[in-house]
C-alpha cells in the first residue's frame, strides 16, 4: 500500500496498513452500493443505457485516478445536473413536448445521441477551465463564480427538473409516495452506513410495494438472454444547438468539482487543491464524462455519496475506490442487471425524484445562506433574479450568425457571471 495515499493509522484510530485484500474488497463492494442507486437513477430518468452508465463510472473512475496520480479517494457516478439540458434535447429532437411522447418517439435514440455529444464537449471545457486554473491560479478563476451566481444556478437545476419528476410519479402514486417516504425515514432517521443508502433503500423497498401489487413488468429480463456481454454502447452525434443547451452546464458542475474535492480533502485531511492539483481533478472528471458521453453514457462527477463513506470508515486508501469502478465495470458486463433494473416502475422512481430534485434545489438555497449573502443589497437581488427567471422562464437569445440559440440555464449563467462582473459591489 502506498501510504502517501492514506493518513496514518494514529491519524484514524485504525491500522489499515495491514488491511488485507479481502477486507479491501469487502471496502470497495460497499462503495459500490453507495454510488449504485444514484448511478442507476440518471440513465432511468433520461434513457440511457443502464450497463453504459455503470460500465463508464467504472472507467470514469479510474480514468480520474490515472489523472490524479492516484491520490484522490474519489468515485466518479452519474451527474444529475446534466438532466434538464439532455431533456430538453429530448424534446428539441423528438419534435415532443413532454418525457414520456419523447421516450415513445422513433427518434429518440438520435435525440440521445445529440445529447451526448453536448455531453462530451461540456467534458472538454473541464479541460479548458483546468488550463485557465494553470495559467491565472485557483483564486482568479474562483472570482467569476462566487456563490450569488452559483447559488441561483444550482437552484434553477433542481427547479427545472420537478415536472419531470411529478411526470413520472403521476403514473402510480401509491409507489411514488412508499419510496418517497422510504427515502424520507431513511434520511432523517437512518444510522450508521444505512443512512447513506437512502436512494438504494428507496428503490429496492418502492420495487418490493411494485412487486406485492403486481406493477412490475419482466418483459426485459426475459429479453436479456446473455448472462455476461458487453454494454449496447452508442456513438455521440454534434450540432451547435444541442452543444450549447447542454455544454453550459459544465460552469455549475465546476463548482460542484471543486466543492467535493475540498469536502474529500477536508474528510481525508489532505489539501489536494495543491497535490495532485486542481488542474488535474478538473481533468480527470473532463475526460471521464467524455469518454462516457462519447460512447453512450451519462455525465460522470465526484460523488459525495462515497465520501460519506469515506468518512463513515475513516478508511481513505484510494485503492478501495479503484476496487470499486471494477466491479461497476462488472456489473455494466451483466446485462441481467440492467434488466432486472429496468423492471423498476417509473412511479418508483419519481417518487424519489421528489425528494432528490428538490435537494438540488434547496442545496442551491442553501449556499446562499451560507455563504450570508446579503439580499439587501440590490445588485444580489437583481443578478439572483435574473438568473432564476432566464433559467425558469424559458427565455432564448438568438445568436446572429451562428444558427444557434441560447436559453434557459446556458443564457442564465453566463447572464448571471457577466452581471456580477459588471454591477458595483457596494450597491
């Protein structure tokens, strides 16, 4: 074991030097678990391949280690926050005006793949962003998202999400509100390392309930006839539409980065802003989400899931993680899982969407508060604002020239970051 990777064992009260490598295993396969409900749930919401998904966490995973020198204790999973622009794409492509007329549409596997293609380019501009944090210093590049403009950003991200979310728990409201109450116990009175499985608990307990009422269709598991295969992977496709309803994103998902690398350098007690580097998680995460998207998968990002165990654990071998994208990498060859999965009821789903989309939402609000921003002041009122209603309102700038229009959350960030370069601090 490489003990630059770990703190000492005086350091976490426990001597993992000489852990073995079946208690790494047994370490690694419960932060499998830990990503595994999250993971799944993305490619559920939007369609993607579920074997793509866990099969590209794998590789996102261990992609970022490679990157990161493997210093950083960190599992990369599906992003939630790409979830609105890929819809919206969806529906852009399809020609369709709600989810469920763009999943039915014989167009929807180019629509994916449309979005995809934003998806691997919002991967590209981490890289951008890595080189500006080479080039001018962490600080420097901080200053253009400070929280008044991340803050109403991550809340228009969960916003824009809960019609999808009431969508799809419209179908069955009996299951919608079990794994929404699951979920709900799970969170407020779970303890130990159950209270980092709520979304896990919440489907598993939501699909017994689907079960016991016979809602549960084994159509695909029955389909499914290899036992092992390689995932259904599918070529990105690129046009400047889709790229720009999708590729902004990445300014709010940077911010997320940062703030879960800081929270896994606080857990571990490791600064890796400076070793390995910011620039370096920001281009791990870059190239893990578009080597995913390229080949059909959603968006990766650090999970704080997994860092929850890391600090449940007090075990922070990085190796434990790299132990774990193996055996998502297995679980995305077993196309019998990703039957069983899509056996799940969409109202199941959207009953623990209620609870997760209006988390990002409210994680928004919350860095607001936290941060103290003073809304007394008019120039916070006003960049707030703007972002809210651009992002929510369905606002679209036509951009001469180009053929290519930008609108909802791509118009309010960059609105919002010029705003706060623009207007008086002291107004």
């Amino acid at each position: 074991m490489n003990n630059d990777n770990i703190l000492s064992p005086k350091d976490i009260g426990t001597n993992i030097a000489q852990i073995s490598l079946q208690k790494k295993i047994i370490l690694g396969i419960q932060h499998t678990f830990t990503m595994f409900g999250a993971t799944v749930l993305v490619p559920i919401i939007t369609g993607f391949d579920i074997s793509v998904a866990l099969f590209m966490a794998g590789i996102g995973t261990l992609i970022f280690h490679l990157v990161t020198k493997g210093r950083v204790p960190a599992f990369l999973g599906s992003s939630f926050a790409f979830i609105a622009p890929i819809m919206s794409v969806l529906l852009l492509k399809t020609g369709t005006t709600t989810p469920k007329e763009a999943f039915a549409s014989p167009l929807f596997e180019e629509g994916l793949a449309y979005a995809q293609g934003g998806l691997v380019i919002a991967g590209l501009v981490y890289l951008i962003m890595a080189g500006l944090v080479s080039i001018f210093g962490v600080e420097k590049i901080i200053s253009f998202f400070p929280p008044i403009v991340t803050g109403p950003i991550i809340m228009v991200i969960g916003l824009k999400l809960a019609p999808t979310a009431i969508d799809m728990a419209s179908s069955n409201w009996l299951l919608a509100i079990v794994s929404f109450s699951i979920v709900t116990a799970v969170s407020i009175y779970g303890r130990g390392f159950l209270k980092v499985l709520p979304v896990l608990i919440g489907l598993t307990g939501g699909y017994i309930v689907a079960l016991l009422t016979g809602n549960v269709d084994f159509t695909p598991v029955m389909e499914a006839k290899n036992v092992v295969a390689l995932p259904s992977f599918k070529m990105a496709k690129f046009s400047l539409e889709t790229v720009m309803i999708v590729a902004p994103i990445a300014v709010a998902t940077m911010i997320e980065h940062i703030g879960d690398v800081l929270a896994i350098g606080t857990t571990v007690n490791k600064d890796f802003v400076k070793e390995p580097g910011l620039h370096r998680t920001l281009i791990g995460d870059g190239i893990a989400t578009s080597v995913s998207a390229m080949f059909g998968g959603p968006a990766n990002t650090t999970y704080s899931e997994n860092t929850g165990v890391l600090a449940l654990t007090k075990v922070y071998d990085p190796s434990i993680v790299r132990i774990a994208a193996i055996f998502a990498i297995i679980l995305g060859i077993m196309p019998k899982i990703g039957a069983v999965i899509k056996t799940i009821p969409t109202s199941v789903v959207g009953g623990i969407s209620i609870v997760l989309f209006g988390m990002i939402a409210s994680i928004g609000a919350r860095s607001l508060v936290e941060h103290q921003i003073d809304f007394g002041k008019s120039r916070n009122l006003i960049i707030s604002a703007v972002i809210l209603v651009l992002g929510l309102g369905g606002a679209a700038l036509p951009i001469p020239y180009l053929n290519v229009t930008l609108e909802g959350m791509a118009l309010a960030a960059i609105v919002g970051i010029i705003l706060n370069k623009v207007l008086p601090q002291d107004i």
